[in-house]
DNA sequence: CGAGTTTGACCAGCGC
DNA sequence: GCGCTGGTCAAACTCG
C-alpha cells in the first residue's frame, strides 16, 4: 500500500513535470517556425534573445514598459470546436477578436469580469497544433478564484490552472468538461473519464485503482512512444539552455 | 432587461 | 507620411 502511494506521487510529480516539458516544446516549436520564416520573425527572435522571452513572455509590444505578470496555458481541445474558450473557473468578458498575421486561426480577447479585476487574456489556436488553445494570461487576479477552495487543494497557480495541459486529446478536452466552470484537467476527477486507449473507467472504479491503472497506461504509453524521449530531452535541454540565459543575464545586469 | 458576444472602426507603434 | 499590425472600443445584437 506504501508502495502505491509512493509509485501514485512519484506518477504525479512526473506527470506535472510532463506538462511543464510540453508547454516548453511547443514554446520551442513554436519560436523555432518562426525564426526560420522571415525578416520580421527573426527581429522577434532577437527581441526574444534580448530577454522579451523571461518569464515566458511572449508579447513583444514596445509599447508595454511596464511588463505584467503574463503566463501562457495550453489547453487540449476538439479541433472542430471553434470556440476560442479556456475554462479556468473565472468569469470572462470577450472584447474583441482578431485573426493576427502569423496565424490563420483568429485570437479572442477576454478582460476578466470581476469588478476591478485587471487580468486579461488572449486565447488563440496554435499553428502547430489545431487541436491546442494557447491561452495568454496578463496580470494577477485581486479576487479569490470561484473555485478557490477546490484549486487549492488540487495546488494550481494563481490563474487557477496548471501551465499546461496533457497532449493527448483523450486524455484533456476542454469541451468535455460541460457547463462545469471548474479547471480543464480531467485526471483530476476520476468518474467516467477517457483513458489513453479511449477506454472509459468504470463508475463503481475505486480512485486508487484508476489512478493505478492510470500509471500504467501512462507508462505504456510514454515507453512505448520513441518520439517522447527526444522531445523530453529537447525539453530538458531548453529548460537549461532557458536557466543559462538567465543566469548571463542577470550576471549582465 | 441586463449581461455577454460580435464585429467593424479606431488608435498607437513600428518599419520602410 | 503611409501602410501594416495588434490591441481596444463601442454600438448592435443575442440570449436567458
């Protein structure tokens, strides 16, 4: 029994260590097409290299001197679901969209509705990966999330949410979630979901056993994927790349 | 009727 | 100065 416990936080630690890797490779992937596409992008990539990239800042905006608190979120959604929603559990207000130059797929604006709440953020599809909603927070919400109580214990950030989310479509839908208002992470709530393979756990299913049962699909499914190995390490390898840069520049500064 | 969404217009920054 | 682009505004519209 000690055993499982240990073997489910160990698949846990893993697991928040997968996404942050995903998130960081798409990032890459991302910055990669468009250093290699034109005069412009490349311009962005220097603007990038000069630090616009710190904190996972990817707005390049001269015009913004005084940088927000701004992360990015990846969400798994249907490809065929065009709506531009990220359900986090807070309450958005859509003020504007537009179908920006670098990407076909057009970018919803959302303020945050709670009075005097500054946090904005803008939801867009990913060129890389239609099926992926890249949501773009700026700013810290000065309210208690809806859900607070809930996130807490389930330890997400102060968006309510978590970098990133599981590549696997069956695994992360945000469409599936229905009415619920609460986070895009289906792992978390162990009645009726879709596993790896499309198979659905049973109702009466004890959680532990879902979650063991979780860890071995996950298992199989990473072992037997020969391209996770490269990514994971193309991850780890930005990730130090990522600490270098940081570390010149503040010996810099 | 109020809240949220849509969408065209407008504005500011930037490169040429 | 002009055109391009991303971000925001606001009137019209939709929905519960």
């Amino acid at each position: 029994m000690e055993e499982l416990n240990r073997m489910g936080s160990e698949n846990k630690k893993l697991t928040e260590m997968l996404l942050l890797l995903q998130g960081q490779l798409i990032d890459l992937k991302q910055k990669y097409s468009e250093n290699c596409h034109s005069n412009l992008k490349k311009r962005k990539a220097e603007e990038e290299n000069l630090g616009g990239e710190i904190g996972g800042n990817s707005w390049k905006r001269p015009r913004e001197t005084t940088r927000a608190n701004v992360s990015r979120v990846y969400v798994r959604t249907d490809p065929s679901d065009t709506t531009l929603v990220v359900r986090d559990g807070y309450q958005w207000r859509k003020y504007g969209q537009k179908v920006t130059r670098d990407n076909p797929s057009p970018r919803a604006y959302y303020k945050c509705s709670a009075p005097n709440c500054p946090v904005k953020k803008k939801v867009q599809r990913s060129v890389e990966d239609p099926s992926l909603l890249v949501a773009t927070y700026e700013g810290e919400h000065n309210h208690l999330h809806p859900n607070s109580q809930a996130q807490m214990s389930l330890g997400f950030n102060h968006l309510g949410m978590i970098p990133c989310s599981i590549s696997s479509p069956t695994y992360t839908n945000s469409s599936s979630i229905g009415p619920n208002p609460g986070p895009n992470i289906l792992l978390m709530k162990p009645t009726g979901l879709t596993t790896i393979d499309g198979e659905k756990s049973s109702p009466g299913m004890d959680v532990k056993e879902f979650q063991q049962h979780l860890v071995e699909k996950m298992a199989n499914s990473l072992t037997g994927n020969p391209s996770f190995t490269s990514a994971l390490a193309a991850a780890i390898s930005n990730r130090i790349l990522d600490s270098d840069l940081t570390d010149n520049l503040e010996n810099n500064i």
